[in-house]
C-alpha cells in the first residue's frame, strides 16, 4: 500500500479500549512503530478515565467488554454530552447487527470497524478520521 | 387507571382454562395491590441498559473474529517489522 504525504507526517495520539491484550499490545507496537502515540485501557472504566482527563486524536472503543463495556462508555459520554467532542471508533468483533452499528453513529460515535480489518486500512481509517 | 381484570385459571383435571373478567372496583384493588407488592423490587430496565446486556455476550463468533484479528496484526508485524522499524528512525 502506497503512504500518502498525510499518513506519513500525521503523528496521532491514539487511545486504546480492549480487554484482548493481545491485541492491544500488538496494535500499539505497529502504531507505535507508525510514529503515533498509544495509550491502552484493558476495560471501559478505565477507557473512561483517560477518555475525560486526555485529549485523543481518536479512541478506538471494543463494544463486549467485561463489567464496563463499550456501550456503557457512550452511554456515559452521552449522559454528559461530551460524546460528539471525541472522535470515537467503535472497534469491535462483536455479532450485532448493521443498524445497531448505524444507531451507535446516529447517537454521535465518529464510525465503526468490524474485526477482523486489515492492518494498513485500519491504519489509513484511523488518519482519515483523526483529520476529519 | 385500571377499571377491569382478566385472569385465566386452571387446574390438573380441567384441561381447558378458564378466563374470568370482572371490574369488580374491590377485586381491581386487590389485584393492583397484589401486583405493585410483587414488583416493589423490581428495576426498570432501558433500551441501552438492554442493549449494554446483550451487548457484553462473548458469542463462538465473536471469539474468532478476535482470533483472526489477532492472527492479521501477527502477520503485519512479522511481515514488515524490519521496514517499518526503519521508516521510524
């Protein structure tokens, strides 16, 4: 995949909500090595915390999380009205369906991707939505 | 407010049931006091509160999509570690 001008200059700090370690520490490493900073939130109440003390290009926000999950994240950004202030993707694996997805974008989530995505498009996304 | 009632009754040896309607103003009482009582406890529960619910189930499906996630950024990274290590410095 060809770098854009944008992609290679843009240097994002970039939050991480997800209780898959795995993935965390692995997309933290390629973003890292993208030239962005990262920062990781293993469950949403924690995601919550960095979410109102930080500023964030963009959150990468998993839905299914244990305890306090996804849903309870907007939900809480949307009782306070800060929701639209983020720029927040909804990264998720689980099975819900297309509207449902659509409906979380109505309530004020930036967008949504679908695991699993392709490294270098998740990476152009991330760009794309971080300047938006 | 509730004016009127229909319950359904059976039993072992009656196969079909019964339904019985009244607006009986004592019976309507009784039965909305019978309810409330039951339900004291109870908590409602809203379309995102449901939603949160349902939404925290781990499904098979769901597993794997992980898995295959996990398995996509493995690959990128074995695959360009080395290139991308140099496009930093």
């Amino acid at each position: 995949m060809k770098k854009t001008q944008k992609e290679e200059s843009k240097k994002m700090k970039i939050l991480i909500v997800d209780d898959n370690e795995q993935i965390t520490k692995m997309l933290t490493t390629f973003l890292e090595l993208k030239g962005h900073q990262c920062t990781i939130a293993n469950d949403g109440n924690e995601g919550l915390s960095q979410i109102k003390e930080n500023i964030y290009d963009v959150i990468l926000l998993d839905l299914a999380m244990p305890e306090f999950d996804g849903y309870s994240v907007i939900k809480n950004l949307e009782d306070s009205n800060t929701l639209k202030d983020h720029k927040i993707i909804v990264f998720t694996a689980s099975t819900i369906t297309q509207d449902e997805l659509e409906n979380l974008v109505k309530r004020g989530v930036t967008a949504y991707l679908l695991k699993p995505i392709d490294i270098d498009l998740l990476h152009s996304k991330l760009v794309e939505i971080a300047d938006l | 407010m509730i004016q009127k009632v229909i319950f359904f009754i059976s039993n072992n040896k009656v196969k079909d049931m019964l339904a019985v309607w009244t607006d009986s103003k004592a019976f309507v009482t009784t039965l909305r006091s019978l309810f409330s009582l039951m339900w004291k406890k109870s908590h409602h529960i809203d379309e995102t509160d449901m939603e949160s619910i349902l939404g925290s189930e781990i499904t098979y499906e769901h597993r794997l999509r992980e898995i295959e996630q996990e398995k996509m950024i493995l690959s990128y990274l074995q695959e360009n570690f080395k290139s991308l290590e140099k496009g930093k410095k």
